[in-house]
C-alpha cells in the first residue's frame, strides 16, 4: 500500500491536519461499497470544498461526497475512489427568514436540527423532538427561531440524514403526497462544479427564471455534477393539527380500496401509506397497537387545520368501515410525530436485523399500483422470502425489501432473482425499480437504476461536458455515469 | 446553405402550404410581446415530431439557426430570430392527445392553449394549476419554455411543478423522452432543465402534464387601499403570519383605471391599490383563515374588504385582472414589463423605489402583479415611436431589475431573460455561473444553433 501522507500534505495545509484523514483505521469507517478510500477530508465551508475540488482536479483523485453515510449503499459500486469529501463541518444555518418563509442552511446541516430550529416556543416541531437524543456534545437546534414552520421534506432517515444527502439524492417519503419532492422546495443553490468553480443559482425568490435551473439539475444527481454546499429551501407554517389514522386490514385488496377510495374524494391528508404487516411489525415504536402480521395496515396523516383534520378522520373511517376494516387507532400530536420518523427508520430498523437486507424503490404510473403490489407478492412469496412492502399511495412510488441474511446463500440468490424478476414487471407497466440498498457483494448482480430512459443520451453528454476528467462520484449512478 | 434550397427541403417534410417565406409572413414572425424585432429566413409549421425531427436535423446538417414558436406573447424576445434562420410555428400541432385521469396526468402537443386544456379538464372535476394572465392565447411548449407562473402559482408553484415529462427533440434531430407518467425516473431531471430553458436546448413536441382534483371551495376577496404601501405591507403580514393563500395580486391606480376603461370591472377608482386574495381547498378552517386576513388588512388601514358572493362575481375580479396588460395599451401604446422579483418581504422597500424611477424617468408605470410571490410587473408605458422615450424606458427597466437584485432578488420571476436581460443578468450572476450555464448549452446545443443569442450573455 502507498503511503499517501505526503500526497496529501498541501490539502493538509490548507484545510488544517486533523480534517484530512489517511490513516487505514479511519479511511476503512468511509468506505463506498467495500472500496477504501485513501483519505478522507472534513472541509468547513464552500471555499474549502473549491480547494478540495480543485487539488482532486490537478491530481486527477475520485471523489465520493458523504453526509452522515446514511444512503452510501446507494448506487453502483464507485469506478475509482479517492478522496470521500465530508460535509459534517459544514453544518451552518445561515439564513432563517420565517417572514419570507425562506431558509438558507450549508449541506452538512441535519435535518432534524433544521426542524428542530423552526419548533414553537413550545417546542411544537415537524419531528418528535423528545425523540431526537443529542449526540454528543451536539446542541439541537442552538438558535431557535420559534417560527412554527418546518421544511416539507419527509425524507427517510429523518433524524440522521444531513439537507445535502437528502438533496443529492432525492430522498421523499410518504407525505410527499401534500407537500409535493424537494425538487419543488428547492430555490436556490450554491455548488462547488467539478473544475472547482463555486458558483450559485436561484436564491432567496421563489420564483425565478433566470437561466437553467440548475438547483433542480443537482437533486438526485447523486454528487455527480459537483458537491452541494449551500441551499434554499422553501418552508410552511406548521400544520395546525396533526393526526395519524391506522388501520387493519385482512389483505391488500381491501387496504387499497380504501386509498382508493379516498382519492375520489376531495380531501387532503398528508400521506396514505399502505404496508403489509411485515412492515408494521417491524416498526420501531413504543404501543404499537397489535393488528396481527398477516394482514395490510393503511397509515393515514392528516396535517391540516383542526376542523379539516376532524372531518378528515370522520369521513375516512367510515370509507375504511365500508372497505371492510379491522382494528383501528388514531395517534395525535407527539405521538403521530413519533410515528412517522419510525416509519422514516424503518429501513434502518430492518438493515440493523438483517444482514443481506435489499431495499427498493417502484415507481410506475399512479394507476398501475394495485398491479405492482400484486405482482411483487407473488413473486416473492413464491420465492419463500419475507419481504416489507410499503407504498406511497397517490404517489405512484412503493418500497419494499427482502429480509435475507447475508450468510444465506441461496436465500441471497433467489432475492436477487426475485428484485430482477420485479423489475421487468415494472419495466412492462412503464415504471421503473432502483436498489436502494443492498450488500456491497450483491449489487453486482443487480441492475441497481434498472431502465434508463432515451434520455439518457443527454445525460451523458451533461457529464462529458460538466466533469470531463470524470472525477464526481465515476461510476456511481446510472449506465456507470 | 441557398435559401431557395432550404425552402425546397422543407417543403418536403411539411408540404409546400406549410412554409412561408413571403416579406409580409417573416414580418409577422419578426417580433413577439417584447420590443424586439427580427426577420427569420423562413417559417415552417409541422404535424408531427417526426417532422420536427427532420426539419431539425437539416437545421443541424447546413449549421442553420432555428427556433420554436407557440403563441409568440413571450415578453423577453425569446422568438424573436436574431440570426434568422427557421422559426418552427408549433400551431398545428395543438392536440390534447390523451386525458388520462386514472394517473392524473394530460398528455399535449405543444400547441395546445394553455386554457383549453384546463377548460377541458376542469368539466371533469380537475385542474391543470399554471395558470398565466395569458392562459386564453399561451401554448404550453411556450409555458413549458418559459416556466411559467400565474396567480395561482403562490400555493401551487409554477410549470415546472406541473411537468412530468416530455419529448424533447435535439440539436441533431434525435427524439428523446424525459421522465413520464411515473415519478422519480432514475437519472438526472432533464425535464427540469428542458422547463424554463427558453427554447435553447431543444424543441419540446409533447408534455406530461400533473392534473390535480380541483380544490373543493374557493373564497376570493378584494381589499382596497387607500396607499400603496399598506397593500405591500398587508401582503407581506399575511405571509409572515404564515398564511399562504392560492393567491395574493396587487393592481394599482393606474392600472386599474386602465381596465375600467376596457372591462368594467368595478375597481375603486379612487382608491390608490387592490388586492385580490383567494384561498382554497377544504372549506374547514378557510374561514378562520379569511377572518385573519381580514384582520390583518385592518392593521395596514384597509378602506374595504370585499367578499366575492359568488361565482359570477369571481370571475368578474378576475377577467379584470387576467386583462390588465392588454388594457394598459389605452393609456399609452407600448409598455415594457420588467419582471422583477424579490423576497416577499423587500416588497414594500422595491415598490417605492419604483415609483421612484418612474418619477426619475418621467415615464407613467402601472403595477399588476403576483404579490405573494414577490414577483413585480412594473408596466413602464410609452410610446415606441418617440426615441428619447424608448431610451428611457429602458434605463428605467435596468434600474428596476437593479433595484430588485440589490434587493435580494432576480431579474425574472416568471417571463426569462429572452434577449431583453442579457446585460442583467451581470446583476446576479458571476462569471462561473454563466459559464456553468453555457456549458449546459454546449451539451444540449454545442453549434449554437438553437435559439441562438438568448438567456445566455455570449463569452465576454
Ligand atoms: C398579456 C400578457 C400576460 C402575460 N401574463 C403572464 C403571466 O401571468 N405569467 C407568465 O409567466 N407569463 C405571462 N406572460 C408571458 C407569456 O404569455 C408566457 O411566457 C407564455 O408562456 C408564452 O407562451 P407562448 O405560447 O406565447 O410562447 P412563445 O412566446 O411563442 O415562446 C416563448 C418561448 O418558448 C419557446 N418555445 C415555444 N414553443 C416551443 C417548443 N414547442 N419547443 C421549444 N421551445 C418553444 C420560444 O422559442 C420562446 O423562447 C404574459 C404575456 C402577455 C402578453
């Protein structure tokens, strides 16, 4: 092995020696896909990520960008890995304007501590704060700024995951379905390119034209296009009542009529999610009401203003009466908070207990869901797999998993047999099925994006042009971009 | 490559009573809503993508600029042929091709009006929201290129939020698709970039379009002021309280004198501004919400506030609101629209500045505007004819735009830079974001070829 301490000696200088990082012990903690890098760097602002950018550019080194490392099984395993950039310093909120319902925060700024800012004075907040312990020396939310507004991202790892990841990545969840992607909440940007340009677009309007849009361009790019440094984002006040309805069902045709259902009528909830029992077993909650685990369970949140959240939760238990339910339960305030980052968790919950855990995300047109679900229950049943199954209802988007252990060989090949198998079916319906995660030694037989589309011509030539030297994340995202 | 060979050519692809190259047809292509005029060489109107496709590639073989054209009421110059060349008139290529309400998604060509297709999809209970001033004459490629807002887009954000996919010809004549009637596609979200690109990456020859339940109570009032900068205060309150109503517009004096004039709609005339102030969606809690924006209009010394009875009166506040550009030609022949546009809270600060530069310029501006949005309309009204009066208009526009981004802001909330704001765009941008922005053209367009000149100052 070289001894590259020499090597990365100037970008010591210029970022300090104790945030740059060569020594096997810690470079094996920042690995992408079992691929070590050979050092690891903790700049603390945009100007120090131009440096970064610029050193990997003379020097021709392959970054990899992490936030807190929560989604780096995402993606194929990297072509070429140098240098993984760490964003954990770059943790400022520099801009709250509640007046404007604008909020500018650096990319290493955690979620929960962005929500956490913008709680009441009493301490109402998007997230269960009393969920949310502080890790070490960490202050949640120093500066308050009792607003009463939140960020309307549901990401999955909501309590972990920093704004940049979150960004990069395009991470939504089941509440999307209200508050629309972060491609919609998105305004503004600054970003180191790949020549080590810093360079901004949009800003703190939320209209603008002016030119490409090129904050949309970075979400989901997966750190392809260059390191995000600083967003804006958009907030909302917060919901005047919150409320979680649950409900049982025998199976999912039954769950599903009841969605559907719901969406022939003019009401608003936040989020219908529709998971199999599996899935809420496996939820990381204190009282979870016992609904058994063969059945479906619908999730329903009502965000929205008191009387509306009343009649929401009236008409919809009625519609789920008729649709043949069991068991029901209504969580409000802290507890649907609660609620919802264990089911934002879940996938961490069920990768903590199962070593060959494969994660996916469907997407397909609206219609076709009830089709998907169908599908992918009788393709894994028939393969003797446990699987989680959890759908975006209204979203056209479902998540499901396979509950393998890695050790489990033949377990391991018919998940991967089955998530191809699932993946043509969702390739027939025009929909598509994407990895999120899976062991480092699986994902070669997967087809981790699944279909690309015509587009992806342009893709590439977005590349070429934008990353020449192909030193962004090489290998990472689609087609190996 | 010879002009009579290139109408030849594309006389071929289209039929020889779908190119126009007469004097009196390329003046009629020469200009659009801005004050730019250009001839191109020659103007085709095809069926099909297909035909886009090749008209495309030939424009791609013989190096020759080219251009896509809705209903030319962009107020930027975007299809006004600066170099010449073709200018692609998408007229006949107007159909709704599938309204597919199982997904919740309308599938057009892009020379569908943007208000047929909402008109269309509104009888079955749902709505497309953009909804432009311009929506009865505006195509969606048009909307789709400029990303455009409108009233409604304060709580339902602007076409891009609406886009779910589309087909794209490129610089070689090659058809791509981006995204579709699923969500999320894998990859980079190249409908992004297509949307509010100007028409400079590509031509759009079809678009996914998000349809949504229509919201199933309305409530519209009109709050009349007796100083225009209680109404900028009121919306600027009313945001911060943290209300966000389907939409929040602010008329001025002048303007509304203007539309009396042509529509009758009853605006105070003596009265200094207005707003209109919609909300919508479940009828719970809407009142509450209205009695706290009542409440805080009486804070910032409202004269009145008008509850719509019903959907007759409506419509009524909005046809004058939807017609106030085209009303202000009473006063004065011309007007130029500076687009503007800054945190809702630098409102009240950059509308008096305004007023100011009108004065400075002694040039009459009227102002209608997406107020929740920050997003200004300045109408600076002159006649085009009186040179020194053209010249000070423009000094005043950049002024404004100046004003705006000092403020925070950017130079265009809703109508593109076009060819209008190049020199601007020096006010938000630096050297790095514009050669990021031309690298992005490079990709997509590396000849130059594709509406050439605009969005995009040329390399100093
Ligand atoms: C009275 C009035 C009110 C207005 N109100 C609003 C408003 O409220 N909100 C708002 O945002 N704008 C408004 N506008 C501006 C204008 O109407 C919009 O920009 C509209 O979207 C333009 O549509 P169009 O069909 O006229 O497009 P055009 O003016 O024909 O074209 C606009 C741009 O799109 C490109 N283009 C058109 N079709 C295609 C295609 N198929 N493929 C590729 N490129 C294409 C053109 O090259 C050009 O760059 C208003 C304009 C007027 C005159």
């Amino acid at each position: 092995m070289v001894d590259d301490t020499e090597k990365f000696k100037n970008l010591s200088e210029t970022l300090g020696e104790a945030h740059v990082k060569t020594e096997p012990k810690i470079t094996a903690q920042y690995t992408v896909d079992n691929v070590v890098p050979r050092a690891v760097v903790f700049p603390k602002n945009t100007d120090q990520i131009s440096e970064v950018v610029k050193f990997a550019n003379r020097e021709n080194l392959a970054i990899v960008t992490r936030g807190s490392g929560t989604k780096m099984a995402m993606g194929n395993p990297p072509r070429k890995l140098d240098l993984v950039v760490c964003t954990s310093r770059m943790n400022h909120m520099l801009d709250v304007d509640t007046s404007n319902l604008t909020m500018t925060v650096e990319a290493g700024v955690k979620f929960r501590d962005i929500q956490a800012r913008l709680a009441t004075q009493e301490d109402r907040c998007y997230l269960p704060l009393g969920d949310l312990e502080a890790e070490g020396d960490e202050i949640i939310c120093s500066d308050r700024s009792h607003s009463g507004c939140f960020v309307p991202i549901d990401p999955p790892y909501a309590d972990k995951a920093t704004i940049g990841g979150i960004i990069a990545t395009n991470s939504t969840g089941p509440r999307r379905l209200l508050y629309n992607l972060p491609r919609d909440c998105i305004i503004g940007i600054r970003v180191v390119a790949p020549n080590g340009d810093v360079l901004g677009s949009g800003g703190k309007t939320v209209k603008n034209v002016s030119g490409y849009d090129v904050s949309k361009l970075m979400v989901g790019s997966m750190g392809t296009l260059g390191i995000l440094c600083e967003t804006t984002l958009r907030m909302l006040p917060l919901p005047e009542k919150m409320e979680t309805l649950l409900v049982s069902f025998a199976n999912f045709s039954d769950a599903s009529a009841f969605a559907g259902r719901i969406f022939e009528t003019s009401l608003l909830p936040a989020a219908v999610e529709i998971m199999n029992g599996e899935a809420f077993g496996h939820l990381s909650l204190d009282d979870k009401p016992d609904f058994g685990s063969n059945g479906y369970v619908a999730a329903i949140a009502l965000e929205a203003f008191e009387p509306a959240v009343d009649r929401m939760r009236i008409e919809m238990l009625n519609m789920a009466k008729e649709a043949g339910a069991g068991a029901n339960a209504v969580f409000e305030e802290e507890d649907h908070r609660s609620f919802w980052l264990a089911m934002s968790n879940l996938s961490a919950t069920l990768d903590k207990k199962f070593s060959g855990f494969i994660k996916a995300k469907l997407n397909y047109p609206l219609s076709m869901w009830k089709n998907i679900i169908a599908s992918g229950e009788s393709i894994f049943s028939e393969a003797n797999l446990d699987y989680i199954v959890q759908a975006h209802a209204g979203n056209g988007i479902c998540f499901t998993g396979l509950l393998v252990d890695n050790n489990d060989t033949s377990a391991t090949d018919k998940a991967v047999e089955a998530m191809n198998q699932l993946l043509a079916y969702c390739q027939e319906v025009d929909g598509n099925l994407v990895i999120q995660s899976a062991p480092a030694d699986v994902k070669s037989n997967l087809r981790i994006w699944g279909k690309i589309g015509f587009d992806f011509v342009v893709m590439k030539r977005l590349k070429d042009q934008l990353d020449p030297k192909g030193i962004m994340s090489p290998g990472r995202f689609v087609e190996g971009l | 490559m010879d002009k009579q060979k290139l109408i030849a050519s594309l006389n071929e692809i289209v039929g020889p009573d779908n190119v126009l190259s007469s004097e009196m047809d390329l003046m009629l292509y020469s200009y659009d809503a801005s004050l730019d005029k250009a001839k191109p060489d020659v103007v085709v109107l095809p069926d099909s993508t297909e035909e886009v496709s090749k008209i495309m590639a030939l424009a791609y073989k013989e190096k020759i600029p080219i251009l896509g054209r809705g209903s030319g009421t962009n107020l930027t110059g975007g299809t006004v042929p600066i170099k010449g060349g073709i200018v692609v008139h998408f007229s006949r290529m107007n159909r709704i091709l599938e309204i597919d309400y199982a997904n919740r998604t309308a599938t057009v060509q892009p020379g569908v009006i943007t208000l047929d297709l909402q008109t269309e999809v509104l009888k079955k209970g749902f709505v497309y929201q953009p909804d432009p001033a311009s929506q009865k004459v505006s195509t969606i490629g048009g909307n789709v290129s400029e990303n455009s807002g409108g009233p409604h887009c304060l709580k339902y954000g602007v076409t891009s939020n609406h886009v779910q996919g589309l087909e794209v010809v490129l610089n070689d004549g090659t058809v791509i698709n981006t995204g579709g009637k699923a969500r999320d596609n894998a990859g980079y979200d190249i409908t992004a970039l297509v949307v509010g690109s100007e028409g400079t990456v590509g031509l759009v020859t079809k678009a996914i379009l998000k349809l949504e339940r229509a919201p199933e109570s309305v409530k519209t009032l009109l709050a009349i002021f007796d100083a225009i900068e209680d109404g900028a205060n009121t919306v600027s309150a009313i945001v911060a309280e943290g209300i966000i109503p389907a939409t929040l517009e602010m008329m001025d004096n002048t303007v509304m004198r203007a539309v009396e004039e042509t529509i009758k709609v009853g605006y105070p005339l003596d009265a200094a501004c207005v707003l209109i102030i919609e909300l919508d969606g479940m009828p719970e809690g809407m009142d509450d919400n209205a009695s706290k924006i009542v409440e805080i209009c009486r804070q910032n010394h409202v004269r009145d506030v008008r509850l719509a009875k019903d959907e007759a009166e409506r419509n009524v506040l909005w046809a004058g609101r939807k017609g106030a550009f085209g009303s202000v030609g009473q006063v004065r022949p011309s007007y130029l629209c500076c687009d503007g546009t800054v945190p809702r809270t630098k409102l009240p600060e950059v509308l008096n500045q305004v007023i100011e530069i009108g004065k400075k310029y002694n040039l009459p501006i009227g102002n209608v505007f997406h107020a929740g949005d920050g997003n200004l309309h300045p109408l600076i009204m002159f006649d085009e004819r009186d040179e020194d009066e053209r010249s000070r208009v423009l000094k005043a526009s950049t002024e404004i735009l100046k004003a705006c981004a000092d403020a925070g802001g950017t130079i265009s909330g809703e109508h593109g830079v076009g060819m209008e704001k190049l020199k601007e765009t020096a006010f938000i941008f630096n050297e790095c974001d514009l050669e990021f922005e031309r690298q992005i053209k490079r990709a997509f367009d590396p000849d130059d070829i594709i509406n050439p000149g605009k969005m995009i100052p040329a390399n100093s």
